[in-house]
C-alpha cells in the first residue's frame, strides 16, 4: 500500500485549541479564495469530491460525468509536501471553469502555473517548473496581467469563461497588450508551439 506523508491529509489541533494543522484539503480552501479574489468566483455548478493521488496526475478527473469534480495529484507529491501544494496550486485553478476533455487554453495553464509559482514562494522561494513549456505559457499570461491586473476578473464578470476567452476579447480589455500575445494566449495549450 503506498504511503502519503502525513502532514499532507491529517489534521492535528494546534497547541492554541482554535483549529488544527494544515492539510492539503483546508490549503485548497486557501487557494480558492486567494484564485477567486483574483479571478472571480468559481463555477458554483461542479461539487468539488476533494483530492487524491494517481500516477497520470496531477490533472482535474470528472467521475461519472454528473458535475463532480476531484483534483488528482502524481504519485510522487504524496511524500513531498512542497511539490504536493504546488500541484494543487496548479490544479486549484482549474476549479474556476472546469474543462471536461483536453486541455484549456495557453491563457488558463499559464494563468495555473503563474499562480502556483507565486503560491509555492512561501514555502520554497526558488521553486521552479522545469516544463518550459508551462513556463513559457505562465510568461505570457503574466505580461497580460503586469498590463491589466484585472483582465481575467473582468472578462470573466461577463460570463466568459477562461477557456474560451479570445485574443479580441483581451485586447479589448488589454490594448496595451501585444497583438502576437494574445492570440497566443488564446491558443488550444496542446496546439501551441512557443
């Protein structure tokens, strides 16, 4: 049977006796909050199941097609707190507008990664992906975001989702931001070629 570190899944109370320790569960709850101040609030429609551990992972799994949602994470983040979290980080993001098949756009694995680069900092600085592909993705979405903060929360007010977010519509809301960017941006991320 594998092992899974446990500060990962169990709760111990805190010597204080107002709440308990850490865990991967009450750290998503963390990044959701943090994902919709930033970027709107999450489709309310999915039921998140929580989290667990497979060797595809880390992806977001939809079992049996009813509006479910569970985050998996790989195989070797179950030891390893710091790369658990930023899996999670990463994943967390993809709560805001699930995608049921494939990947979403360049704009949502940049925006994912992005975010569980800046989460991660806080408990391992120089942490890094080594995918460059995901880091090139998190590059351009975060050019968008140094030009229009924003950008992502207010597209989204408007009922669109991350996924299907389109260069006209960032440009609409990013002048500022390249022509070539965006229609990156806007890109199938298993389409794109940096």
């Amino acid at each position: 049977m594998a092992t899974v570190k446990d500060s990962l899944v169990i709760a111990n109370p805190l010597p204080s006796g107002d709440g308990y320790t850490w865990t991967l569960a009450s750290r998503l709850g963390e990044m959701i909050s943090h994902i919709e101040a930033q970027f709107g609030k999450r489709d309310r429609s999915w039921t998140i199941l929580g989290i667990e551990f497979c060797e595809s992972g880390p992806k977001t799994w939809f079992p049996g097609d009813c509006g479910h949602i569970i985050i998996q994470l790989g195989l070797s983040a179950k030891e390893d707190p710091v790369q658990a979290l930023f899996q999670l980080a990463h994943e967390s993001v993809h709560l805001l507008d699930p995608v049921v098949s494939g990947f979403g756009t360049v704009l949502e694995e940049g925006l994912a990664t992005l975010f569980s680069l800046e989460y991660i900092k806080q408990f391992h600085p120089n942490y890094t992906t080594s995918d460059t592909k995901y880091a090139d993705a998190a590059r351009l979405t975060a050019h968008l975001l140094d030009i229009t903060p924003m950008a992502i929360k207010e597209l989204r007010s408007k009922g669109i989702k991350i996924s299907q977010i389109t260069a006209s519509q960032l440009l609409a809301v990013c002048p500022q931001l390249p022509k070539s960017i965006a229609l990156a941006l806007a890109t199938p991320f298993d389409n794109w070629t940096e």
